[in-house]
C-alpha cells in the first residue's frame, strides 16, 4: 500500500480528479494509507489475542519502513523520465 499514491493517478484508488496529483497528495494519501494499514493490523493482532502494548519507537520503525517500502515508487513516478 505504501506504493499506491506513486501508482495509481485517482485519489485512493478511487475518485478521479480533475487535475493531476501532485506530490504534496500523494504525500498525504500515503499518510492515510499508514494509518489504514496499522489499523488493518492492530484488528488482527486484536483478533488473535492481546494487542503487545507499543511506545513512540514502534510508529517510528514502522513509519519509516513505511517511506522505505514507498522509495520504488516515488523513483518510478518523480525521478525517471517517462515518454508522453
């Protein structure tokens, strides 16, 4: 999930807009995209038995795994020239 704003032109996969995304959306899709996928976790940690309790050190591990996993798609769409 962390590569889909750099993927897909629509806002969440979704809603077409009328003017292209630029980098600041897709920055901030990316953000709900964190928090949509953490909360997809913590229901199945929940689901399976105690959630383990988690101090700042976790969001900020995962948080930065999260922009590390979003690098090949930020690369493919904002650093290679593509063809028209």
């Amino acid at each position: 999930m962390a590569n889909m704003p750099f993927i897909s032109n629509r806002l969440f996969a979704v809603y077409s807009l009328k003017m292209p995304k630029n980098l600041a959306v897709r920055l901030a899709e990316m953000v709900v995209w964190y928090f949509v996928v953490g909360a997809l976790g913590l229901y199945l940690e929940q689901r399976n038995g105690q959630i383990a309790p988690q101090s700042w050190e976790f969001y900020a591990i995962t948080g930065t795994l999260f922009l590390t996993f979003a690098f090949p798609g930020f690369t493919y769409r904002h650093l290679f020239k593509h063809r028209s």
